[in-house]
C-alpha cells in the first residue's frame, strides 16, 4: 500500500493545489478511486448484484443491467452472458 501511495504523490500534489482537499483527503480519496478500479469483474458483479438486490430489484433486471454496465467499466472484461453473470453471484 505504501509503494502505491508513495506512486502517486504528483496525484496528490495535483488535488491539492486544484481543490480546497488537505494533502491527508486527497491522498484517501486516491486510494478510494484506485481500490474501484482494482475491482475485478466478478468483484464488481457481485457488489452490483448486492447493491441492486438491496434497492428491491428482481434478478431477471438485476442481471440484465449488470450485463449493460459491464461493457463501460475502465477495463471492461470480456462480455459475459447472463448465464456466466448468475455463476458468479451463485457459483
């Protein structure tokens, strides 16, 4: 953690200088936005699945907008059929 946070001082120093954050804010809200993106695929299909579960929707929906999502994440994995998306939430 220490050798990614000491990567992206310049970062840091940027968000410092170019919004009202303390050097301690911004260098947690880096750390924030690159644990987002280290999120797999399957880390990410099942958070969603969680999070969409939770705000009342059926799985039908649930899958279908996860299948719709995936393709726009930074790194999109290769597309997944809802069959492959129900695997990884169920195993």
């Amino acid at each position: 953690m220490l050798e990614r946070r000491m990567s992206h001082d310049d970062l840091v120093d940027h968000l410092v200088r170019s919004t009202p954050l303390q050097r301690g804010e911004a260098a947690r809200v880096v750390l924030d936005v690159l644990a987002y993106f280290d999120e797999t695929a399957e880390e990410f299909v099942r958070r969603r699945h969680r999070e969409l579960q939770s705000g009342g929707l059926a799985n039908a929906e649930i899958f279908e907008r996860i299948a719709a999502e995936l393709p726009h994440r930074v790194v999109a994995p290769p597309p997944l059929s809802l069959r492959q998306l129900r695997r990884i939430v169920y195993g």
